[in-house]
C-alpha cells in the first residue's frame, strides 16, 4: 500500500486559501439556524504565540468546529486584548511608539494564527487600543460616573522620589525603581474606582446558579467576595480611669463576635485611622509617629505576613477606650494588623478568641480573658471553636450562637450599635498613571468640578505625537492634548491623564 507522506507546507497551505476564498468561517445572522458563540479569552500581542495560546485556541476552535459540523450557525471572533505596561516598555527600549510596536506584534501573531488554521470569522477581528472599541468603553464610563459608581477616592501608588514618577508593580525590583534604582515609597493620589462592592450580594447569589463550574473555583470567588456578618458599635475614648475625654471622642469598631466582648482587653486603630493625631497622649506621641512612619513604607503583603515584616508590631497611644459590656476602660493601640481598608479601621481585641491578638497581647504583657468555655484537658492558645460563654456576666452559659445575638442586641437596645454585613470585595481601582491604555473620558474644570466628555466627542484618543525619552505619563506633558474647553461652562479646563486599567478592556468584550 502507497502511502503519502503528510507534507503540512503543501497541504496546510492549499486547503487554507480554499477556505479563505470560500470564505469558509465568516457568519452571517440566519434566524432559522441555532446560534453558537464561541469566544476564547484574547491574546495579548506579546510578540509571538506561545505553546499556552497553541493549546487554549484549539480547545475553542474544536468546540467550534464540533458544531459547526452539527449545523449550528458558529461565531468564533478573534481579537487582541493590546492595551498595557509591555508596549510601553518596549517603546522606552526601541524608541518606537507603543501603537507600531503593537500593531506590528499583531501582524505577525495575526499570521501564526491563519498558519495554525484556526476557524476564526477574520472580518470580525478587532483590537481593544482602536478608538472604534474603545469608544465604548469610554461611554459606559460616563455613564457610571453619572450614576456614581465610577468615582474618585485617595489610594496609594508606588512612588519613585527620583523619577517623580508612579510605578507599576512590575516596575519595582526589590524595593526600588527600576530606572532610578531609588528606594520607592507609597504616596496617596486621587484615583478612579468602579464601585463593585453595590454588586457584592448580587455577585454571591449568582455563584448558586453557576451549572458545571468546579466547585473550588466557587469557593474561590466566594471567599473573594468574602460576606461576613458581625456588627459594628461605638466605644467613647477616655482615661486610665475611665473618665472620658473631654472632646466626647468615639471610636467604632467592627466585630463578628460580639459574644466576647466581655473578653475584650485592649482595643486597636489601624495606623492611618483618622483619629489617631487627636488621641495619642504627648508622652507617647513620638513613639506613635515613628510607628505610623514605620507602616507607611511596609507593603501589604509584609503588615499580613504572619511573622510580622515589621521590627515592630503595634505602639500604645496613651488613650483607653470604654467597654460598655465591662464598664472598664481597654488600652488602644495601633497595630500593623489591623488595615484601614475593612471594617471601620478599628477593631475590640479579644486575645482568648483570636489568635492574632492573643500573639500581640503576649508580645506586649495585655491580660488574657477566656470568654468562651474550651473542651477539657485544651492547652491551645486562642480557643476560637464553639462553647459555652463564660467570664460574661449574663451571657454566661449561652452558646456562642446566641450570645452573638443576646449581645447584638443589648448594643442595638442601648443605642450604641447595629447588626452589619461587610465583604472582604474592594472597589475596583481602574486609574493608571500611564499612557498606553484607554483615555478616562472626563474633564477637570475649577469652576464645574470632574466633569463627563459630552457623548458626541467620543472617543477620546491618545495622541500619536508623544514621546517616552522622560519617565511618567507623557499625557500629563503633553502640550495640547491636556487642555481643552469644559463641556459643561466652555472655560479652559484640563483632561484627565489616567488611563484605564488593561482588565477593563477584557471586561466586556464577550
Ligand atoms: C473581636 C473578635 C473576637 C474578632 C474573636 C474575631 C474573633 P472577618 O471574618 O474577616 O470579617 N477585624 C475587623 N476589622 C479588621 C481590620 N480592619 N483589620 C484587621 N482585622 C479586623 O473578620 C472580622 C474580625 O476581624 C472582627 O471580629 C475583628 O476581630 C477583626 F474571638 O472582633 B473580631
Ligand atoms: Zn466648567
């Protein structure tokens, strides 16, 4: 028996221009066949396709193929999620515009793809950095603004005091820019958020109704979401002795175990809390300030880190807080434990209960009260499982259940708290300090305030004309581009120059 040898130069290439010519994978709308969309995640235009992008587009093209051949009507689009740092860096590197280096990625890997013989409907392609897409983008982003869940809130940037520059997380290399070699330090800026948090329930209850998803990735995106119930109430900032301040200060507190607020032995600000200027005492002042310092350079991932990153955990701020379950008065202290970000910033410490605190009252000589009753022969530290309460007066006996409640409710009874839900999810910080991403679509005006592009002067495109030889965002020197006419007053104003994060673009393009 002959046999042929399989020659894919020959072969491949033949049978591809038949399909090409026959225009064998573009669709059009047929209302009497079944519809089936098939959508892969798109590639970024890195430069060339790897073995990863090899595996997942044969994965979609044959599910595609699959029903295609069943006589279903297949869309099966292509398109480059092409905005992002690489480009950029790359443009700094070889001295060519992020848009060429881009566009030029996306020819090449365009080819590997046909190369590949992939069923793509190629009339249908598109890329996320063309104004024709994200126009769209920019007008869904005036229309969150106009319902307040896009806005503008202080958060922290890697700051590169050389550069005078903000730098992306891949831009630090141990610490320190990666241009100026400068030690790099967290400074708050204005930025823009999308407000997921309102979709917070929502989110969750769609979880339940996800069919043939892994229940680990259920899981994950639950514990992301991170619902948890507690309540939240005021203690009044006093003395030694209980005596309160004069200024009728109050500090509240976030806790999913009211049951053992009888246990509570010292209190705890996070070191950014608002208040802690007014109340840290003049003795232990200096102490404080080197603290907060101290926290201000540590990154996230050190304050959580279980050892502590830090030389020093907490400082006591020479005010007390009252209990209102024990009448007496706790310590406050400011802990690197305790962030800013959740809750109220504050929280009651229960060292019996918790074994973060339990390690921190250890470390800084804080008493120790059990509130919940341990199995026989326990020799644990924190004891954080079910039991009777004890050590709480007329909680006494309860099981933690309905000593959350008989709690709760005496705070809610004296006016002084209320039951609360709090999520783990984190507004959505969507500004970066860059060029190579979708322009925010909205003006500052100092007599108007943050105001919306008007819809007819969508989209707003990047200027072709910059230049990368300085650090920073060449849109906020940009000589002509920054300043433009308020749309609402007509008066001079000036862009906005953040651009958006690279996820919302592949946030909607299914
Ligand atoms: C007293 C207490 C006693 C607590 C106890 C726990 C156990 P989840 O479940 O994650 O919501 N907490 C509150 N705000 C915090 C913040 N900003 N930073 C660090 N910790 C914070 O955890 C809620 C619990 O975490 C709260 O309940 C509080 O400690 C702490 F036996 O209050 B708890
Ligand atoms: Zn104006």
């Amino acid at each position: 028996m002959a046999t042929t040898p399989y020659n894919p130069a020959e072969i491949e290439v033949r049978v591809q221009q038949r399909w090409e010519a026959g225009k064998a994978f573009e669709v059009n709308e047929d209302p009497g066949r079944e519809k089936f969309y098939c959508l892969s995640m798109l590639p970024y235009p890195s430069g060339a396709l790897h073995m990863g992008h090899v595996r997942n587009y044969t994965i979609g093209d044959v599910i595609s193929r699959y029903h295609r051949m069943r006589g279903k009507n297949v869309l099966q689009p292509m398109g480059w999620d092409a905005f992002g740092l690489p480009a950029e860096n790359a443009a700094i590197k070889n001295r060519t515009a992020p848009a060429r280096w881009t566009y030029a990625n996306i020819e090449h890997m365009r080819g590997q793809l046909k190369r590949l013989g992939f069923a793509y409907d190629w009339t249908r392609e598109f890329a996320t950095c063309s104004p024709d897409y994200y126009r769209w983008e920019q007008l869904m982003f005036t229309r969150l603004m106009k319902k307040g869940l896009a806005y503008r809130k202080d958060a922290e940037v890697n700051w590169d005091p050389v550069d005078q520059t903000v730098l992306a997380n891949e831009q630090v290399v141990d610490g320190r820019g990666w241009r100026s070699g400068a030690v790099v330090q967290r400074k708050k800026i204005t930025q823009w958020f999308l407000k997921i948090t309102d979709y917070a329930e929502e989110l969750l209850r769609g979880l339940d109704e996800l069919d043939g998803w892994p229940d680990a990735v259920k899981t994950m995106q639950r514990n992301w979401i991170g619902r948890s119930e507690g309540c939240e109430f005021e203690m009044k900032v006093c003395d030694a002795d209980g005596v309160a301040d004069p200024r009728d200060l109050g500090v509240r507190v976030f806790t999913t175990r009211p049951d053992t607020s009888f246990g509570m032995t010292y209190a705890v600000l996070a070191p950014e809390h608002e208040l802690v200027a007014q109340i840290t005492s003049e003795a232990e002042r200096e102490a404080v300030e080197a603290f907060v310092a101290q926290v201000a350079q540590a990154s996230e991932e050190d304050r959580l880190s279980e050892e502590g990153g830090l030389e020093k955990r907490g400082v006591f701020t020479g005010a007390y807080l009252y209990n209102p379950f024990t009448e007496k008065p706790v310590p406050l202290y400011l802990a690197d434990y305790v962030l800013m970000g959740y809750g109220t910033g504050a929280i009651m410490a229960v060292p019996g209960q918790d074994q973060r605190d339990w390690d921190f009252a250890r470390a800084y000589g804080l008493p120790i009260v059990r509130t919940v009753q341990p199995p026989e022969g326990w020799e644990g530290e924190a004891y954080v499982e079910d039991g009777p309460a004890i050590n709480s007066d007329w909680l006494n006996g309860l099981e933690v259940t309905e000593a959350k409640e008989a709690a709760t409710a005496w705070l809610e009874q004296q006016g002084i708290g209320e039951r609360k839900v709090n999520y783990r999810l984190r507004d959505w910080g969507v500004s970066r300090q860059r060029y190579w991403g979708c322009p925010i679509p909205v003006i500052h005006c100092d007599t108007c305030g943050v105001v919306p592009e008007r819809k007819e002067n969508l989209p707003i495109e990047l200027p072709k004309d910059v230049t990368f030889d300085r650090p920073g965002n060449p849109l906020d020197r940009h000589p002509s581009w920054r300043d433009v006419p308020c749309p609402s007053c007509g008066k001079p104003a000036k862009r906005e120059t953040d651009t958006m994060d690279t996820f919302v673009d592949s946030s909607w393009y299914f």
